[in-house]
C-alpha cells in the first residue's frame, strides 16, 4: 500500500510540475505582445464611406455623409441634387466604421472626417 501511494505522489508531482512550466510558457509567449505600445493613426473617411454609416445608423436610404460642423446623411434628391435626411455623430461613425480604440474625430478634406485611433 505505501508503495502505491509513493507512485500515486509522484505522478501528481509531475503532472504539477508539467502544468506550472506550460503556464510559464504561456507567460513568456505573451509578455512581448502585452508590451507592445499602440500606435495612433489618422484614418480618412470620404463621404461615400460615411454614408455607409448613414444609411446603417440615420436614414435607410442615405447615400453620403458630409461632415461640416456636424455629420450630415443626405440621400438623392431630383435631378442631381441632394437631400438632407437627418444628422449622425461623427465618433459613432468612426466607431461603426473601424474596428479600433476612437480617440477623436475631426474634420478632414472635401467634407471628410478623420478619425484618430489606437491601432
């Protein structure tokens, strides 16, 4: 009987022993990752881009969104005009149309917006 009970503590202390270094493993494959700082990146988004988030969030049939001092959904009106449908929030656009962490908004190019993120 002790014998086996010897054998019994020794398979366990292995198996513990094996268990703790795959956890240490686990750790120094992780720490460089874990280490790693984000970059902020600028990313453009046109009007077209921003009527995707239009259409999904303002107005089913809005085309484009311009961001002038507020996000603007426009859908097309006769002829070639276009007609305003209702107004967005320019840092739920940016959180709709990224997948990064939104640290502002701000208004870019030809009524675009620029949305600065963690990447």
């Amino acid at each position: 009987m002790p014998r086996r009970a010897i054998t019994l503590l020794s398979r366990s202390s292995a198996l513990l022993a094996g268990s703790v270094l795959a956890g240490a493993a686990v750790l120094a494959t992780t720490a460089p990752a874990q280490a790693r700082t984000l970059a902020t990146i600028d990313i453009v988004m046109s009007p077209v881009r921003l009527g995707d988030y239009c259409m999904a969030k303002v107005h089913p049939e809005s085309l484009i969104g311009l961001y002038q001092s507020t996000l603007g959904c426009y859908k097309r009106g006769p002829g070639s005009s276009v007609t305003y449908v209702g107004q967005g929030d320019p840092y739920q656009a940016c959180q709709y149309l990224t997948n990064d962490v939104v640290v502002s908004t701000r208004r870019g190019p030809s009524d675009s917006l620029v949305c600065t993120v963690n990447h």
